[in-house]
C-alpha cells in the first residue's frame, strides 16, 4: 500500500548489497519509495558492518563463515 495515497504498490525493483535488502515500489498514482532493510552509515549498509565486527572480535575464521 502506498504511503501517500492508499492505493496498491508494485515492485519495480529488489536488489542486495551485502546483507541488505532493497525493494523500490511504485503505486498506480505514481509514487514511488525505496525501503531498506537496515540503515545506511555513510552510505555502507549498517548490517555488513556490524557482521564485519561480529566476526572480528568473535575471531572466527572467514574461510569458516561463508562456507556455513
């Protein structure tokens, strides 16, 4: 549903950057909204950053992470 008008929304667009989730919709009025599913710190997606941190202070292995 669209936030300014109420009518119903299409996905024009998803995308990943690392961790993230980008979804741009469109209603039929022509309102558009992109939604992330975490926050951007100086435009890096705050998800990979905090995965980043998690494993370098747990000190996992990277070999070990991405093959799980």
């Amino acid at each position: 549903m669209c936030s300014v008008c109420g009518d119903r929304c299409t996905i024009t667009k998803k995308s990943t950057r690392g961790g993230q989730l980008r979804v741009t919709t469109i209603c039929g009025t022509g309102h558009w909204r992109t939604w992330d599913s975490s926050p951007n710190i100086c435009g890096t997606p705050l998800i990979n950053l905090v995965v980043a941190g998690a494993m370098f202070f747990s000190g996992v292995c990277l070999r070990k992470f991405v093959n799980c």
